[in-house]
C-alpha cells in the first residue's frame, strides 16, 4: 500500500539552486506525492523559476512575508493534505528511489513515526557518503548514534509523520539549528528507525549553518537546556554548545558559565568523534562502497 507524501521546501533567494531540488522531487520513481514550496519573501528570482513548474497539479507555491525557515516549515505543514512529510532545504535534492524506500519503510513498521535514512554529502561537485555505520532497524539509543554517526536525521534524509510534526513545530523565534531543536524533542520520546540506504544530496557548497546570526538569541545554542537529560543526551547536548564555541565565545561564557568550564566533557567527546571517524574508515574499507 502506497503512503501518501509532502515534501515541503522552505523557500528564501535560492535561484540558483531551487530548479534542482524541484528537479529531484519531479524525478522520482514514485508518483503519489505533493510538493509544498514556502516562499519566504524571497527578493531573486526564485518565484519566476518555481512558476514555470506550476503546471505540474502536485506542485503548490505560497508566498509569505520574511519570517525565517521555522516559520516556513510550519506553514508549509498547515498547507500539507498527506500524513507524512519531507523537510527538504532548497539547495539540495532527493535520489531517484528516495520515496520508494521511504514508502517500503512505512508499510513494514507501521509502529515507527520517523525514519532517517543515510545520504551523500556535496561539496564542489564532488560526492561522500556520510556515513558507513548506519544499521536497519531501530536505534537502541538516539543520542548515542548521533554522537558516532550512526543516525543524523537531517532535512531530506528523514521522513516524519505529520502527527509528530504538529507535536513538535518548530520555534519561529529561531533561525539557525531550529532542526536540532525539534529533532532533539522527538529523540526524547519517539523510536526512530534508520536505514543504510542513501536517500539524498546535502549540498554543501554553499553552507550557511558553519556561520552564527548577528542575533544570537536566533540561534538554538542560545537556549538548549542541558538539565536533567539522560547521559548520552547531555552529551549530545554539549556537543552542540562546544562545537560552537568560537562563534559565540562571549555570549556561551556567560549564558553557560558552568558548563564550557567542563574540559572533561569537551575531552570526552572529542575522543568520541576520533573512534566515530576510526570506525567509519574501518567500515567504508571493509563494505568498499559495494552498497552505494
């Protein structure tokens, strides 16, 4: 039985790569599908590209005043009519087979909500896989295979049921890392299932999330609550704040005194990363990129 899909794209001055991502959807080898474009006061000429592929009745575009991709994201599942939703950034774009996987998922864990698959990171032209240490089926901890690389459910390589994303919309008053925020809640309380397949292309050539907002009070580092997690989700946590800590050192110094002064945590998980990366060179030697 076929599930039907949105795929909403969030949608600000992205002329010059919004044609691929509808490309991507257009492409695909399913056909049950809508497409949900949010503009968000783009000022190019993203809105005349979008136009041209109106013809297509799945495709629908709203144009909104400037409020940030929460925002975005949020209309555009008020807007969406199926029960599962993509997030899918306007620069980067969906394999051929990705629906199909994500609609063989479904039929086979009707139990699960959330479904993360792996996907191809792009930089200049050029593709890697991100992970090799994805498993099928469902993680025994959230926060732990974030950390080590086993799961990241990123926008395009993770499909939602569209119950959990009315649960958890996302905060309008954040700009940067509002995904972290949502994916973080979710973690808490649902099961997610993940898949070694790759299911899309992070385009990272042109990579805002590496720079901080002007507004730090825009950006999820300004406000994670670290108190009363679990280990493994504290530590996701932390990882999170340190690795933006050059960005933000004054405001993170004062906000989270306590805790940037933990150098053990900050040692801990550097080491965590160096096995992840030791770990994903062991697997991607011994599998020799024979599944992709």
């Amino acid at each position: 039985m076929e599930k039907y899909i949105s795929v909403v794209i969030p949608l600000y001055n992205k002329e010059n790569t919004i044609s691929n991502s509808i490309e991507s959807i257009l492409s695909q080898n399913y056909s049950n599908w809508e497409l949900i474009i949010v503009d968000d006061g783009s000022t190019d000429s993203s809105r005349i590209i979008v136009e041209r592929y109106l013809k297509d009745k799945r495709i629908k575009y709203y144009y909104k005043k400037n409020e940030g991709p929460s925002a975005a994201r949020n209309y555009g599942v008020e807007k969406s009519t199926r029960d599962w939703i993509i997030f899918l950034d306007a620069d980067d774009k969906l394999l051929p087979n990705a629906m199909n996987i994500y609609n063989e998922l479904i039929n086979n864990n009707s139990e699960i909500n959330i479904f993360v698959c792996n996907f191809y990171n792009e930089s200049k032209g050029n593709l890697k896989l991100y992970s090799y240490k994805y498993r099928n089926g469902i993680l025994k901890n959230n926060f732990f295979a974030w950390i080590f690389g086993k799961s990241m459910p990123r926008a395009g390589a993770c499909i939602i049921n569209k119950k959990i994303c009315k649960e958890f919309p996302y905060n309008k008053k954040l700009r940067r890392f509002e995904d972290a925020e949502v994916i973080f809640k979710i973690k808490e309380k649902y099961n997610i299932y993940t898949d070694q397949r790759p299911v899309m292309i992070y385009n990272q050539t042109f990579l805002q999330a590496s720079k901080g907002r002007k507004n730090f009070n825009e950006d999820y580092v300004s406000c994670i609550n670290i108190n009363n997690d679990n280990f493994w989700e504290r530590m996701a946590k932390y990882d999170l704040l340190f690795s933006n800590y050059k960005l933000y050192k004054k405001q993170l110094k004062k906000i989270y005194t306590k805790e940037i002064k933990k150098k053990h945590i900050y040692i801990f998980l550097k080491i965590c990363h160096k096995i992840s990366t030791l770990e994903n060179k062991i697997y991607q030697i011994l599998r020799n990129d024979k599944l992709y």
